[in-house]
C-alpha cells in the first residue's frame, strides 16, 4: 500500500494531520474535522490531456478501463488494482436536451443534462461506492455500514453482494421510497429501520462504526468522495473536454457538491484545464440548512478560517425548536449535512452559489425531465428547477453552456410521480401546487367504440 502516492489529511486548516492511506476513519481523531484523500501528483504518472484518456474506450474488454471510475484512475491513485471492486459503473452519458433547456430559460444547445440513473444500481452513488469498497477491500474490511435515505443502501447493498462482505444499512423509517429499499432487501442487505430521521441514523451509524470497528461508506468516507469525482471527468468529455459555465447540482449530505469541487480545484492545479466552471448546489425548501447557512447566515468558507459555530449553532437551533426536514425530494431531505465544511470549500473553489426551490417546483422540473425523454427521481430535478430560478433571477445567462446533474433514476421512486400525475400523493407526501405538466390516465369502458373515441378526442 505504502507505493501509492496518496495520503490522507485534515481538512482543518490549523489541524492538518495527516494519515496513512490504509486508516479507515471518518473524521481527525484530533479535531474531529473530515478527512481529504491527498495525492502526491509528482509520483502519479499523470495523462498530458485529459483527452488521453479517451482511448481508454477501446479496450471495453477490461473491467477498469469500461468502468466510468477507474478509467481515470490515475487522478484517485489510492488503491492497487488488484482491490478494486467495480460493477461497470459510470457508463452515464452526458445528453444535451433542448425541451428542459426551454423550461430552464436557456438558448438553444445551452442545457446538458448528466444522466446518472444508468449507473448499476439506478444512482449516482455508485461512482463512490466503487471507490469506497476498494479502500475497504485493501484494507481487508469485513462489515460494511451506512446511514441512507435510500441510494446509499441500494448501491452498498449491491457491491457488498458483489465484494462478498457483510452489509448493513440504517434507514429512517417510512423514509425511504420503495424502490430504494426493494433493493437493499433484494441485494441481502441487513437493514435496520431506526425510529427516526436521516440525520438520527447518521448519528447512531457513526457511534455504531466506532463499537464495533464496521467500515463506514457513507460520504463521511473521504474515499468515496474520489470515486465521485469521475462525474465531472465524464461531463467533461461529453462536452469534448471543454469546461461548461455551470453546474447545477441537487444538495443533500454535500458530498457530490464537495467532490466536484475537489476535482475542479485538482484540475486547475495541474493545469489540465483552463478554467473552473461555476457551481450550484440546490436545497429542497423542506430542508433548506445549506441555504440558511450561505444565503441568511452569510458563511463562507474564507479559505478555511471560517466560524464554525455558526454551524454547530445552526444544528442546536435545529434541535431546540424541534425544526425537521421534509420534503418529497427524499434524497435530499436531511437537515444537518456531514459534509457542510467541504461543501463550503467547494463553493469557494467554484465562486458557487446556493438556493432553494420549493416541492411543487421540483415535481415540475422532474415531469419536465421526463417529458423530454430522460426522467429522474424528485431529488434529481431539484437542480433542473434550481437553473430555471437561476436563469430567472439572471445569475446564470441565457446563454450560458449547463449541466445539470440527474442524480437518480426515474424508477426509484414511483409512488412520486404517480402522485403527481394523479394527484393522489402518498399521505405522507403531499405537494401543494398546480402540477402543470399532470398526465392523467384516462378511465375508459372495456368498448372499441369509446376507446377509439377516447384516443382521438384530445384534451
Ligand atoms: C444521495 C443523493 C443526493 C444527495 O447527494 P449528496 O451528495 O448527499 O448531496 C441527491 N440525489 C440523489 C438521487 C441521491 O441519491
Ligand atoms: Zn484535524
């Protein structure tokens, strides 16, 4: 292991500890800040371009050139080959679609959308997991664990399936869409439902990880972290390896948003590209922390010599006045993110921004998506309907090149959509708002007659 160049380090800029790559931890065992995988690039046998890696593509035969993860490996050069577990992730498209660029406000051949639905396990996810099982195979872990609102237990699930160690999720219950959780029982995952919230079942994973020294893989896991960093790499050779003005990302944990950051900053370092594109990460208003933290509290990362405490502060009020997250968009419906500190980072790296967009508006993004030929999760159209109030608000131009990124597969979560073409959502799940884009089904009689007449009657 000690023949990689890679290390990891504290993110606190007064701490700055650092670890050998072999540790699992989860924060500094001295300031309990999160940890960032650090590579020593002199050592790395980097490409020249980054379009030498397109001919990777020719040999499709091998396991981790087709992987969308590990045909970049040598910008997350932490493992030896011979651990790594792939799943042929990260075959996702970047898919340039005018009918959501209209919706969005943007000019033609403005809007991309990055398709991570068509991951092995239906999400984004697994372009970490792939990294994170890696770490643990080549540190012979044995029990693997997460926290999940669904995604991270589907793809756990699955590459523990794979790697043949043991799994074990927490998920909120009644919080999980049940595609999500279809497939974490399906993959074997052991799967405890915690009385409680997303945020609840982070907490009790991590005191967990520490009783009883399981391998923890949620995006706590700075490993992880690196395998998301290929989804800006294939945004980037979809678009032929220019830079887009921006990218539009749904906020969650913060760990996709703090990885696209580390990689752009990585990038810019080694003067692989020109330029940075700007961020934009997109609360739920159901659970809008980042938002308040940015947007009302005026935090910003300051280069690491950012108050804390007005986190820590923002998380007690949290607590004292009972304030809980909701919203149909359950991927993103967590209220005290693990990695808020990064993300902040990353808006720094990327002169990002943040906003909110309420239920009503991410159900019309999504029908909107899938109107025009890809479909997400709600989660996913948070950063669709985030570009449309960014355009309007004239912060993104009307020409600006966007990638908006769709997180998770349409399937995931059935129960949503129906809901929003019937209007009978889940009792639980109510929205609010004229669903504009509703696509009722039409009750006809068992009859020829009536059914030819309903087909050529148009509403
Ligand atoms: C996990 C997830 C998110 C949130 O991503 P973070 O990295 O936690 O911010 C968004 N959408 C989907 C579909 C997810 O599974
Ligand atoms: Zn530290």
């Amino acid at each position: 292991m000690a023949d990689k160049p890679a290390h990891q380090q504290c993110i606190n800029v007064r701490c700055q500890a650092t670890f050998d790559i072999a540790e699992a931890l989860v924060a500094c065992p001295t300031c309990d800040s999160l940890l960032d995988v650090k590579y020593d690039w002199d050592k790395v046998h980097l490409p020249k371009t980054l379009s030498d890696f397109n001919k990777r593509w020719a040999r499709r035969d091998r396991m981790l050139d087709f992987s969308g993860v590990w045909r970049f490996r040598e910008l997350l050069d932490f493992c030896d080959d011979r651990y790594k577990v792939s799943q042929g992730e990260g075959q996702t498209l970047l898919q340039r679609c005018d009918g959501v660029g209209q919706y969005v406000g943007l000019k033609q051949g403005g809007l991309f959308l990055q398709y991570e639905g068509l991951n092995p396990s239906g999400s984004f996810k697994d372009n970490g997991m792939t990294a994170a099982f890696s770490h643990a195979s080549m540190i012979g872990a044995k029990r693997v664990c997460c926290a999940s609102t669904g995604n991270t237990s589907a793809s756990l699930a699955r590459y523990a399936s794979a790697a043949g160690m043991e799994a074990i999720v927490f998920v909120g219950s009644g919080r999980i869409a049940f595609g999500k959780l279809a497939q974490a029982l399906d993959y074997g995952a052991r799967t405890f439902q915690i009385a409680g919230d997303f945020d609840d079942c982070m907490a009790r994973v991590k005191e967990a990880t520490a009783a009883l020294g399981l391998y923890l893989v949620n995006s706590v896991n700075p490993f992880r972290l690196e395998g998301q960093k290929a989804i800006m790499l294939r945004v980037l050779e979809g678009l032929g390896w220019d830079v887009p003005d921006w990218i539009v990302v749904p906020g969650g944990n913060l760990g996709n948003s703090s990885s696209f950051g580390k990689m752009f900053g990585e990038l810019k370092e080694l003067g692989l590209i020109p330029r940075i594109p700007r961020l934009a990460v997109i609360n739920s208003s159901g659970a809008p922390t980042l938002d308040r933290l940015v947007n009302e509290k005026k935090l910003t990362y300051n280069g690491g010599e950012f108050d804390r405490q007005v986190i820590v502060d923002d998380f007690k009020w949290q607590d004292d006045t009972n304030t809980k997250p909701h919203t149909i968009a359950s991927a993103i419906e967590i209220s005290k993110p693990v990695n808020t500190t990064k993300c902040l980072r990353a808006l720094e790296i990327c002169d990002g921004v943040v906003r909110q967009v309420p239920d009503f508006e991410i159900m019309d993004a999504k029908a909107q998506v899938g109107r025009h030929g890809l479909g997400c999760e709600p989660a996913s159209a948070a950063s669709v309907a985030g570009a449309r109030l960014l355009v309007e608000q004239g912060v993104i131009d009307r020409d600006a090149r966007v990638v908006c990124i769709l997180t998770g597969h349409p399937l995931k979560d059935p129960n949503a959509s129906v809901g929003y073409h019937t209007g009978q959502y889940d009792p639980d799940h109510q929205v609010e708002g004229e669903r504009l884009y509703a696509n009722m089904p039409i009750p006809v009689a068992n009859d020829l007659d009536k059914i030819v007449e309903a087909i050529e009657t148009k509403a």
